[in-house]
C-alpha cells in the first residue's frame, strides 16, 4: 500500500513531511522521487507516531526505510530528554565491519578456493539463531569469565589481548567500548552480576556465542574492491586502508542472544512500568516506551545497552580474526587489516550544533565528514570515517565518505537497501530456482545449498536509487565499490 501522506520536496532527493497541526518540525526525509513513491503509509505513519512522541525534537527517514517495531527501520530520532528502547531495536548494535587483505582479485577466481574458504570459515564462525562457539570444531572458545570480563569492558587492551585480537583494531571501531550510565566499568560489572542472575536463564551458553554469526539478514561475504571517484577519493580509500582489486571480507552481525535477552527484558519492564503508573503509550504503540533521562529506568536502560554493545563490539573483531586465520590456513602468509566498525542499533550522546543530545539510530548508520569535532582523537579527523553500505550480493555494496551536507540527516545515513518484500511474502512469491540461478550467473558462491528466498536480492530496495538518493541529498558519496564473490549466511528455514 502506498503513502497516503503529502511529503513535500525540498531538493531531487530530500523532502519533509508534516505532521499534526504542522507547527512543529516536519519529519526530514531522504530519497529520490522513486525511493519516495515506494515509502508505505503504514512506515510514514510510524515516522509520525514517533516524531510525535515525548522529547523527540527530530527525526529523519533513510531511503532504505521500511516497517518496524515502534520507529520504522531507516530512521534517526533525536532527544535531549529521553531514552527509547524501540528506536535502538532488540539486536543491539548491529553493525558492519571490513577487513582488507593484501590478495589480488585473481587469487580466488578459482572455484575450488573459494569453496576450501567456505569449508575454513564455516569450521571456525558458526552461523545460526542459537548457534555459539561449540557447534563447529576451530572456533575460538572464550571462557565465561573472559567473556563476561569483554561485555564490560568492550575491546579494553587486556580483552584484545587475552582473545587474540590485534590491539591496533580498537581504534578502527566506531566506539571500541561502551560504559554505564555513569561513566564506570564498575556500573557495569554491578549491573551484569545483577542480570546473570536475576535474567538469564542460560548466562554462560548466550556468552559462548561470541564469535559467530547468527541467522536473518547476518551475514560474511567476501568481495573485491574497487576504487571509485576522484583521486581526492582515492587517496581517502587508501587512507582508510583499502586496497583497489583487492580482496577484502565484509561482516554484518549484531548482540546475538546476549542482547536480544536484554532488550527484550527491557521492553517487559518498560511496558510493565508504563501499565502500572497509567502512563499511555505514544500513539498506543507498546513499542514505543521511553524512559527520562537521569531516572533508574533510563540508567538501567542505557546499562544494559552498553553491556550489549560492548559483547557486539567484540563478536566482531573476533569475526574477522577468525576470518584472517582462515584465508591463512588456505593461502599462507595472507596479512589482512580492519578497514573500519560501524554500527546502525545504536542510541549515542553526541553534541547536534550547541546541543547535547542522545541519537538514536534504527537501521541507520553514523556519517561525520572530514574535521567533524566528534573525530577529533581518531585516525579519520582529515578524511572522515568510512561508512559501511551493504546491497545485495548481486546489486554489490559500496564505502562511503560523509560530506558536509550530512549536518541535514543528523550526520546519519542509511544502513543498506533496506527491505521492499516481507520474509513471509518472499518465501511465498519468490521462485527457489531463479533465486539460486542468479547466484550461478554471477558466479556467486553460498555455504548455503539453497539460499534462503527472505534474503533474496529481489526482496530487497534497488541499491542504485538508495546510494543515488545519499549521494543527491549531499549526505556522502562513493569512494570504493564492493563485489560479491562469495557469501556466508544462515540457511536454516530456506526450503520453508
């Protein structure tokens, strides 16, 4: 069903949409006049119930938006007063991240590499809902305590240290730790001593998934990289690392259990507090609760948010280390740097002009430019920090670089294609056939003997018209193409 709502074009790929009595700030929306057409009434009327809510001074809608829980997925909510659990989500940062390695594109032409780099991988991360480190032979096991010890800390030097995980990587991370409410890691070991007991039913088993995938839309895909744009952009590419017709491994993972549980608990109490005290919920969306800032529930909150982001942090950096060791293992003597962590579930302090604010960010992604203030201590103050865009496996997937006109979107951005099709929808109107034969014809490996139709390319948005729409609205543009040349995902349920 389309847009029922009037979105009003300020530029070829900007609008605003108003909202209740028009007096307010209007909702900002980015995309071209396609991606605006395709905007459902259903995602516009969740923007507004949003925007609507109690402390939120603004909200942007992404290109790759689409239905959520509560806030729609592709949006950005800013509020200096309050915390919302539904603009974060219940995969707690979930993010991306790229590691480059010094392989020519010619190495993996062969069919048969490609494969024994499937088989090395898939022996070491596992994939899968309830999957952990146990289910597959030469994974890294972490032991509870050394697990707990990098849900508080996040990627400290002794974390790094203790996993194997080169220290150097902490400062490729968006934030490489996160802390409590007030400041401590103490904070946060109180609160996870607290939760082991008090919410957990099965603690030790959700921290052994530290260093795998998971199933839905997670996924490891290795690509070639090719540089694009101007040789001021090349120079930026370079900078950050990556290397043109090079192989390079991409990664989209999240929290896993660890910070489902947690958020789900969050959204129980929350909703549970809201009902006791009569509170009603915005626009009546359950999964619009909110806390105010400086209350126990928003410290408890935000608590529970860092231990979450700090498990997802780490389950990354230890993703792509297990990821090296197996281009190793096939192709000896292989060295392979992170290019970049970023995440898009994420609430941030951050400081909008004179403001200090908390961004939320659902199914979006941070996007400073070059000598934003918020770089200032980090090796991006002169280039900005690279902004991890994943497509479709066919469609490809790009590296971008903010520009200054990202000031408009909150110096946010969208964090993929984003969804066009339900995975009920796509399971039923997607042919398994076709969808395997596309793979086959651009010469597209899978560990998956049918791949999963709810993450087909055909159900998600054209990538095209979503980066088009970024690069028109003056958010950031293109420095690096990435092409597929083989994916890992969770194939549990595709033949359902």
């Amino acid at each position: 069903m389309k847009s029922k709502f009037e979105m009003i074009p300020t530029g070829t790929a900007t609008a605003i949409l108003p909202w209740g009595d028009k007096k307010e700030k209007p909702i900002t929306i980015i995309g071209t006049k396609s991606i605006r057409d395709s905007m459902e009434t259903t995602c516009l009327q969740q923007a507004i119930n949003t925007r609507s809510a109690p402390g939120v001074t603004d909200l942007v809608i992404n290109p790759d938006v689409h239905q959520g829980y509560g806030a729609p997925i592709g949006s950005v909510l800013i509020s200096p007063t309050h915390i919302y659990p539904g603009p974060v989500g219940v995969d707690i940062k979930c993010s991306m991240s790229l590691i480059q390695f010094d392989l020519p594109e010619d190495i993996i032409n062969d069919k048969r590499i490609r494969r024994e780099l499937i088989t090395a991988i898939a022996e070491r991360i596992p994939t899968g809902v309830g999957n952990g480190q146990r289910s597959v032979k030469k994974s890294r096991r972490i032991s509870t305590e050394l697990a707990a010890q990098a849900v508080v800390e996040g990627a400290s030097v002794s974390v790094c240290q203790k996993i194997g995980i080169p220290v150097l990587w902490a400062q490729r991370c968006e934030d490489p730790f996160h802390r409590s409410h007030d400041g401590t890691i103490e904070g946060l070991i109180k609160r996870l001593d607290f939760l082991r007991y008090e919410v957990f039913e099965n603690y030790d088993e959700k921290l052994s998934q530290l260093g795998s995938y998971g199933g839905g839309n997670h996924f490891g895909e290795c690509e070639v990289v090719k540089l694009a744009g101007l040789e001021k952009d090349r120079k930026t590419a370079k900078a950050f690392g990556l290397k043109d017709s090079a192989i390079a491994f991409f990664s989209h993972c999240g929290s896993r259990g660890f910070g489902n549980i947690l958020a789900t608990n969050q959204f129980k109490l929350l909703q549970n507090y809201f009902a006791k005290r009569g509170i009603p919920f915005p626009a009546d969306d359950r999964h619009l609760i909110y806390a105010p800032l400086d209350s126990g529930e928003a410290d408890d909150y935000l608590d529970d948010m860092a231990l979450a982001a700090n498990f997802a942090t780490v389950n990354h950096l230890l993703i792509n280390v297990l990821v090296l060791e197996a281009f190793q293992e096939i192709i000896p003597g292989v060295q392979g740097e992170l290019v970049y962590l970023i995440s898009h579930n994420i609430a941030r302090k951050e400081m909008l002009g004179n403001r200090e604010v908390w961004v939320h960010r659902k199914g979006a992604t941070r996007a400073c430019p070059a000598h934003h203030p918020a770089l200032s201590n980090t090796p991006f103050f002169k280039t900005g920090h690279p902004v991890l865009l994943p497509g479709d496996p066919i469609s490809g997937s790009v590296v971008m670089v903010a520009d200054a006109g990202a000031e408009k979107s909150c110096f946010s951005v969208n964090h993929g294609a984003g969804r066009q099709m339900g995975r009920r929808a796509a399971f039923r109107e997607l042919d398994q056939m076709r969808v395997d034969n596309l793979f086959k014809e651009n010469d597209i490996l899978t560990n998956c003997r049918k791949y999963p139709r709810d993450e087909a390319p055909e159900a998600y948005k054209d990538f095209s018209e979503v980066v088009k729409s970024v690069e028109q609205a003056g958010l950031a543009h293109t420095i690096a193409r990435l092409k597929a040349r083989f994916v890992i995902k969770d194939s549990t349920g595709a033949d359902d």
